[in-house]
C-alpha cells in the first residue's frame, strides 16, 4: 500500500510519497507543478535508465533536460553553473519547476540551483538511489563541495514534494545500496533503536533487495528525519544529531579526495570512530561497539579508517565543519544504541586517542 507522509513546516510543509511504481503515476509529478516550464536535472549514468519514464509525463510542458557527470567529485560551482545556463538561456521565469532525478549529488545540487534562480524557485525531488530515498532528498538541506570542505557552501531549502519509487533501486549497484543502508543504521543509531535490532535480524532482505523490506526501511528513516526536520528546520539544536559519523566521514571524503570513498562508505567509518570514542567517554561498552561494527561489515560496509590519513589529516578535516564554533570541533557521539548527544567539544587527548587507535593496530 503506497504510504505518503508530511514534512511539517507551516507553509513550507511537503508531502513524501513512498511506493513500488511510483514512476508510473503521472499525478504525483504533474500537481506539484505550477507553469509549463520544467527543468529535469540527471546525470549521465541515471538518465539511460529513468528519464524516459518521467519525461513522457512532460510532453505539454516546455521541458529541457540537463545532463550532469556523475560522481561526488562533480558537485562543484563549475557544474552548478550548468544547471544556470539552461534556465537562463531558456529564459525560464521564477515559476519554473525543476526536477531532481537522481541521488544525493543531483539532489543537493538541483536544489541548491532551485535556491539560487531568481532568489528561489520550485524544485521536486525523484531520487534514485537507496541513500538519497531515506536522508538526502528530506529536510531542504542543498549545496556543493569545496575542496576544503564538504557542503561548506548551500542553502536550507524545501522542496515542493519527494517521490520514492523504490523499483528504481533494481538498477542500483551493490556498492550504493551498502552505502544507503549507511544511513538507516544511523537513525538507528541516532534515534530509534528498534529500528537499530530490526536491521541486525534483517540486513539480509535489504542485501537481496525485497520490496517490502526496502519500503520499511525507507519510511522508518523517513518518518525519523521529518520529525527531526519538523522541530528543527536551520540545524539550531536537535537537528545536528543527524550529522552522527559524518564530521569524520566529511573528512574522509575531502582528505582522500572526492569520489574516492562514497558518502555512505566514509559516514560508516565515521559512525565506528564517533561509537570508539563514545566509548572512551565510558557512554558505550566494547559489546555496543562490536554491534555497530557487525552491522556496517554485513551490509557491505568498510569500517577501518584509511591507513594513509593521519590523525592531523582527520583534525584538519574536522576543523571545517558547520556544528563547530569559534574553531572549537564538536562533534554528535552516542550515550547509548538509539540515543545521540547534541554536539559537543571532547579533550582532544581523547579525541586524538580514536584518531591515533581505531582501526590502526
């Protein structure tokens, strides 16, 4: 049964629609969008296998279509700009609609365009990959990499709707649904502990890719994220839980350079390294961590730190991250599986302990 949930935020409120099929159903594209003048942002590896299927629903629309390279390394102002000159050179007003088809890098980057264009205009989210369907295409959260630090440069901004059609993940490689799953065994992590149990006694069915499975997952991580995003739309307070693992991921990606590790990959390692050292805190226990560690293994997960970055690698990533203040790291670690602290400065001699230890002996 096709499930739709809301993303609670006064006007801003949008619905989230999560089924098998969903790219059949013209409706769910064609109410959400307000003039003739649509956009479809994808990348060369998506558009093969999905962009026929939403365009056909566009033929009365003065439709343009952008083909972005994909990769993480791409997500950059250079080929942002490419999403500007078709909207530009097609002189598309501010009542334009523009589509994000595609996962993560297509969805932070068509919205963070959709920010930008004319001070703001109406973007949909169609992602296709397990990671962009339970965390990325939610919450408004937009922007591009520098090579100084990753997301460093965006903006908070809600699209009109999310449609998840979780056939799409068929055509998914293995890599990418592992680094998908990454982030539902945060929101376990983070927040819902059943949820956490659920995947130790199930991580198979999402491995062989079952409908009903995946479904659950994505709605569970969906429903979490929005009521997080609800309370906290701008990351003042409880929303930066939703960044457990990623200060050290985010420096994994940036130090080894981008598209070097996937953005799941590098959140894993850095959900090991924050649980190693919640635990120094003396908040988890070894058999706590040693779950966390089963898990990220049996979902195809790495969970060692590349043995090339080294500590003052990892301090210099971390020390570009948007929770921190006056150059002081905080970082989200666990008082226990299912509950995340809000950010917090660490002794660095403990810190440096996790970064010098975990995963180097």
């Amino acid at each position: 049964m096709a499930t739709v949930m809301q993303v609670e935020l006064g006007e801003r409120s949008y619905p989230i629609y999560i089924d098998a099929g969903n790219l059949q159903d013209e409706s769910l594209i064609t109410r959400h969008i307000k003039s003739k003048q649509v956009v479809i942002v994808t990348n060369e590896t998506v558009a093969p296998l999905y962009l026929a299927a939403l365009s056909r629903y566009l033929n009365d629309f003065m439709l343009e279509v952008v083909i972005l390279p994909d990769g993480e390394q791409y997500k950059t102002l250079t080929v942002l700009d490419t999403i500007f000159d078709a909207l530009l050179e097609k002189h598309f007003s501010r009542n334009a609609t523009l589509i994000a088809l595609g996962g993560g890098v297509i969805g932070d980057m068509s919205g963070f365009a959709a920010a930008c264009y004319q001070r703001g205009i109406d973007f949909i989210q169609v992602p296709t990959t397990l990671l962009a369907q339970v965390d990325s295409s939610v919450g408004g959260k937009t922007g591009i990499n520098h090579r100084l630090g990753k997301n460093m440069i965006g903006a908070f901004y809600q699209p009109q709707a999310v449609i998840i059609d979780v056939n799409v993940l068929s055509t998914l490689d293995d890599k990418q649904l592992s680094a998908g799953i990454a982030e539902v065994i945060k929101y376990g992590l983070i927040c819902d502990s059943e949820l956490f149990i659920w995947l130790e006694n199930n991580i198979e069915k999402i491995l062989a890719r079952e409908t009903e499975a995946l479904i659950f997952i994505i709605e569970r991580s969906c429903m979490n994220k929005a009521r997080v995003v609800a309370e906290d739309e701008q990351e003042s307070g409880i929303r930066a839980i939703l960044n457990f693992g990623h200060t050290f991921g985010h420096a994994i990606e940036a130090g080894m350079g981008y598209g070097q590790y996937l953005h799941g990959e590098a959140v894993a390692i850095g959900m090991c390294q924050a649980a190693d050292l919640s635990k120094r805190l003396g908040w988890l226990n070894e058999t706590d961590v040693h779950r966390i560690e089963t898990l990220c293994l049996k979902a195809g997960l790495p969970i060692m730190p590349p043995e090339s970055l080294l500590a003052d690698d990892f301090i210099a990533g971390m020390s570009v991250d948007k929770k921190n203040i006056d150059g002081d790291i905080r970082l989200i670690l666990l008082k226990k599986i299912g509950e995340a602290s809000l950010p917090m400065s660490v002794e660095r001699s403990l810190l440096l302990k996790t970064l010098n230890e975990y995963g180097r002996r």
